[in-house]
C-alpha cells in the first residue's frame, strides 16, 4: 500500500469525474464559445456573490493576473510571510508586476486589520513604495490550513476602504475554509475585489481555478490572462471536472478534516514527534524530536512506501485528500502507533 500525504494536489480524477469530462460539450473558449466553461464561470461567479468569472490552468496564474490588474510597477502589496503569493509563485510578483511586497508576520499566516494598517507606507511619502493591495490566503498553506476569522477579514475591508486598497483574497483552499467556519462563498464575494478560486486542491479536479471579479475586472484579466501564455482552447473538459466536483466533492471534505485531526492526535502520542502545529483543515505540520536520528524517521517512511513533504526548518507536512482514503488512514495510524508509540 503506497500512503502518499505530499499535498492534495496528487488527487486523480474519479471514474465518475472523468466521465463527466468525457461528455463535455465545448468550443473555442479564446473566443468564449466553450459552454462547459462559460457555465463554470458563471456558476461559481453567482456561488460566490461576484459578476464574473475567468478559468485559469493555476491558481498561480490567477493570483499573478489579480495582482498585475491591481497594482502598478513600483507599488507595494501586503502580506503574510508565509503568504503563496510571496513563497511559492517564483517570485511573479516582482517579475510580472513590479511590485513589492510588505511582509507581515501573522498567526499562521493570518493577519489582522490592525497589522494591515500598521503597514501601509504614507501615501505622501515617495521615498517609499505606494501601498495599493493587500492579499490574504484562506487557507493557509505554511500556516497549516488555518482559517481566517470572517470578523476579521470585514475589518482587513475597511482598512482597505479608509486607505483606497484593493483587496484579493487567494481562495487555494477555500473550500476548506468553508466547511471548517460554516460559512457561505457569498460572505468572501461581500468582502473582497477578487478571489482566486482553486478546483484542484480539495475538490480533486485534475487542474484549474477560477478569479473571480467585477465583470470591468475579468475583462481585463482575459487580456492578463493572454499574456501570460493562457490562451486556451477547448478547455471544458477541463471545466466540467470543476462542474463535477462542485457539485459530488464538496461535503465529503469533512473526511479530510477529521482524517488530519486524527493524525494530529496520534502524532502527539509519538516519542519521535517533537510538536504539532494545531490543525484546523486538511494539514498537519509537525517536527521531529531535535536529538533523534532523522534517518530513524526516513527509514519508516521508505519501508512503509510513505510521502511527505519537508518544508524547511525541520518542519513536515502532511495533507489528507480525496485519494487519502479510509483504508489508507487507518493502516497508516497503525504504523505509525506499531513504530513509534
């Protein structure tokens, strides 16, 4: 049995997914003539409470296309220092933008409001970057799937109203959030100017996210979009695992949750585990105990055909997913009890 945690990025398209995607109906989508992805804009546009939708292959893509639409070169964007924007998006920021980013060091990559205005540079003062974006991610990728707070993300709004800031939110793990905090895609859709919204994360779809804007907004991003090289053609088959997964894999990620639960519980009963970040979602970040041998815990994870992935400073992750399955769980507790108890 291969046990692999890595990230839920791994999952594969279910036979029922994939027949779905088979059947699609679709066009040229350069063109705006592919109905399966039109639908899929459409329909997640209305769940969330925004006018339009635009499909991208990333949600990196869709990220780097919300920020070249809201800041200028020279300008500056605030974020968590553990933010996917700043860590993990080969440095687009800079690159395709111009921009800077303000790092702030939140809860487990969660910022407040009152941290958010603390860093916004005097708009007067032009030794420094002109502040025009704030970017927060739900949930937190380096932070363990930690969930914001909506309280808090209406008040991260009005510092962004007071000061003239544009607000995106990066939705990787959205779907997540959502069923963790009990609350509605239309209170994200109120907040914010833009979401990013992943389908190949914890829906299992095999690519794709959705930005989600103004209609003036998502006009513009399809010429982003163009630019970064995403010109796409017939791209339903693609949307309609989206379609899909909306609408069969969205209530099964209570699984997910209770499955990492139940991993951190067993991990803090474990001599080799030195601590485990709190776990709120599908993540669970733990280190090992500092004066044992490493390769003790490499060398249980290769005999067990186990994957993880090392994020630095010691610290391991493992997230559960549509793939991570019951049988997988439970075999997987067992080694870890039998092994390290």
């Amino acid at each position: 049995m291969n046990i692999n945690l890595k990230s839920d990025t791994i999952t594969r398209p279910t036979p029922a997914m994939l027949e779905a995607m088979m059947s699609a109906k679709v066009g040229d989508d350069v063109y705006k003539e592919d109905p399966t992805t039109n639908k899929l804009e459409a329909s997640l546009a209305h769940l969330f409470g925004m006018e339009a939708g635009l499909f991208f292959p990333t949600g990196s893509m869709a990220n780097q296309a919300a920020i070249k639409l809201h800041t200028q070169p020279g300008e500056q964007l605030i974020c968590d220092h553990y933010a996917h924007v700043f860590n993990y998006e080969g440095g687009g920021v800079s690159f395709n933008s111009g921009v800077s980013c303000q790092l702030i060091k939140g809860d487990r990559g969660l910022i407040t409001a009152q941290q958010v205005a603390s860093a916004i540079n005097p708009p007067d003062f032009y030794h420094s970057p002109l502040t025009t974006l704030v970017c927060v991610e739900n949930t937190t990728n380096k932070g363990g799937g930690a969930c914001y707070d909506i309280t808090e993300l209406k008040r991260i709004q009005q510092v962004c109203k007071k000061h003239g800031l544009r607000y995106h939110l990066d939705g990787a793990r959205i779907w997540n959030a959502l069923e963790a905090t009990d609350t509605s895609p239309k209170q994200y859709g109120e907040i914010v100017d833009s979401i990013s919204v992943c389908l190949s994360k914890g829906l299992g779809c095999p690519v794709g996210s959705v930005l989600l804007g103004s209609r003036e907004f998502i006009n513009r991003a399809m010429r982003v979009r163009k630019v970064l090289g995403g010109g796409m053609r017939q791209i339903g088959y693609l949307a309609a695992a989206g379609l899909f997964a909306l609408e069969h894999n969205r209530e099964r990620l209570v699984d997910d949750h209770r499955r990492a639960k139940e991993l951190e519980a067993t991990l803090k009963k474990l001599y080799i585990i030195d601590h485990v970040e709190p776990v709120e979602t599908n993540i669970v970040i733990f280190t090992l105990v500092p004066s044992i041998d490493p390769e003790i815990w490499n060398a249980f994870l290769i005999k067990n055909n186990i994957s993880l992935s090392q994020m630095g400073e010691g610290k391991w992750r493992m997230v559960t997913h549509l793939d991570y399955t019951e049988a997988h769980h439970q075999k997987f507790l067992e080694m870890l009890l039998d092994s390290f108890a």
